[in-house]
C-alpha cells in the first residue's frame, strides 16, 4: 500500500512536469508566431548614407504605428553590408535590388516579401508615364550621331560598366549580348565607374563610346544638363528586370509577414509614405512577390559569371 502510494504521488508529479513543460511550449509557439518586439530594418544607400538616412527616417514611425512595435531604420554601407546582418539577425527588413536579393536568398539570409513599383517610362525620350510598372529595362546608351547604331557595332568600342554585381549596369546586358554571340568581355574595352549617372556623363563627355545603365539613367542627370537627352540616346534595351525587393528573415513568422506586407502596402498608397519612398528610391508602392519572380535574374547571373571567366 505504501508503494502504491509512492507509485501514485510520482505519477502526479510527472504528469504535472509534462503539463507544464507543454504549456511552457506552447507559450513559446505562440510568441513566436506574435512576431518580434521591435522591428530593425535597413535600407542599401541610393545617395550619400547620411542623406539616405535622414530620407528614410519617418518610415519609423509609420512602420511602428502600423505595426505597434517599435522599428527602426538604418542605412548600410552596400548590398553585402545588409546580407550578413540579415544572416546574423541584426536586420529583420532588408530594401534589397534583385541581384542582392537572389545572393541573399541562396545563403539563406532572406525570403522576399514585396516588390516595388515605379513609374513606366516612354522611350526613346526616357519620359515617365502614369503607369505603375514592377519592372525596368538595362539599355545602352551612346552619343547622338554615333556611328555605334546597334549592340553589333560594339566591337572595339569602350562601355562604361557598373560592379559585376549590378543587375542592369552589368548583368543584365553581358548576358543578353552574349546569348546573341557577342562577348563583350572580349570584343570590349571595359571601364567600371560607380553610378549609373557616370555612365551617361562619360558618354557624354567622350570619356566611353557607351555606356550600360538602368532606364532612364539620363533622368539622373537632367538637373545638371537639361538637354543630356538630346545629346545622349539609348540603342538597346534589355528584356524585364524585376524590381528591388523588400526583404525579409526567413525566422520571421509568417503572421507578421503578413502584417508587415499590408503596413508597407499601406505606407505605399498613402500621401505621406508615398512622398517618403519617393525622395529614398524614387519607388510609388509595393506589390506581392514571390521567389521565382526573380529566376530570370539567376539565369542571367549564370551566363554573367560563364563569362566573366
């Protein structure tokens, strides 16, 4: 009898063990599944950091009000700065370019959440329409009366190129040209410059016949030289690159992705956002993505680096 109720009284204890390591987790799902305290998120600098900063700023408070935690924005030193700091969960948010994104997503540092939008462009001009696009071009531009009037006659000639790593100022063109069969590692003269507005004033000056930039890069220099669109013309364009993203860690649970799509989307549509996202990186808003929206991006990431070789 006395066993037995030794035997009885250790059995309600275990059982008690059990139920409270079951609600401890439980508790723990659930707080994982709230979302973070506080929300760190950081942009990849456009313009000087310190400028991009001071722009990027009131989205703390827009993103904290939406969301009732605290968040706060900073901005990185470059696309690589972001990534490890999402790998060690320093940044929950990352504003990442597609060839970023796509790094970052293959060491596991981040899922895309949304992607941005702009307005389109009307071309050869180079002027904005009122139609909200979630894609741009890479083109070549070259002085007006040129005798370089297609990417054949790019033979010989110097290009003014962005880092390997830039999606529209390197990627993007290498790839596509040397599908077609031309080698522009080979067949070019190659000078990488930092900033796609580089690019079109080297070509304006004669410093490089041409030039790989986003479009409408001239956009980017019509404050300096108003009539740079008259002086310097695209004659080439790329197929479709996909927008910048927003990213995120892929530890942040899937309700607060939620939440935190609908806050930006919100932030987009609104006047205030809208006039923020605008003067950081010229975007109008921000739509669903998904990873293999960017596929098209690795493809050409493969036949970049093929070549680079």
């Amino acid at each position: 009898m006395r066993n037995f109720k030794k035997l009885s009284a250790f059995a309600v204890a275990l059982l008690a063990t059990v139920m409270l390591s079951a609600c401890g987790n439980g508790n723990h799902k659930q707080s994982n599944s709230a979302g973070p305290k506080s929300l760190n998120v950081q942009f990849v600098p456009s313009v000087a950091a310190n400028k991009m900063e001071g722009r990027a700023k009131p989205i703390e408070k827009m993103l904290s009000k939406r969301l009732g935690i605290p968040a706060h924005v900073t901005v990185s030193t470059d696309n690589n700065a972001v990534i490890e700091a999402m790998k060690s969960k320093k940044v929950d948010v990352g504003f990442l370019p597609a060839d970023a994104y796509v790094q970052a997503h293959k060491q596991g540092a981040a899922d895309v959440l949304l992607q941005s939008e702009r307005y389109g462009l009307k071309e050869p001009g180079g002027t904005w329409t009122k139609q909200l696009v979630h894609t741009l071009r890479s083109e070549i531009l070259v002085k007006k009366n040129s005798k370089i009037k297609s990417w054949k006659d790019l033979k010989g000639k110097s290009i003014s190129i962005q880092s390997p790593t830039s999606t529209t100022g390197y990627i993007f063109p290498i790839a596509e040209l040397k599908q077609k069969g031309f080698d522009v590692t080979k067949n070019c003269k190659l000078v990488t410059v930092t900033g796609h507005d580089q690019g079109v004033l080297n070509v304006l000056s004669g410093d490089t016949d041409a030039a790989f930039v986003f479009e409408d890069a001239r956009n980017n220099v019509l404050q300096d030289n108003p009539k740079v669109k008259s002086q310097v013309v695209p004659i080439y364009f790329t197929r479709p690159v996909p927008n910048d993203t927003i990213s995120v860690i892929p530890s942040l649970p899937k309700a607060f992705r939620e939440k935190l799509a609908k806050a930006f989307i919100a932030i987009g549509k609104s006047k205030a956002g809208k006039k923020v996202i605008e003067s950081v990186y010229d975007q109008e808003g921000y739509i669903p993505a998904k990873d293999s929206d960017y596929n098209i991006v690795r493809k050409y990431q493969k036949i970049a680096q093929a070549v680079k070789k």
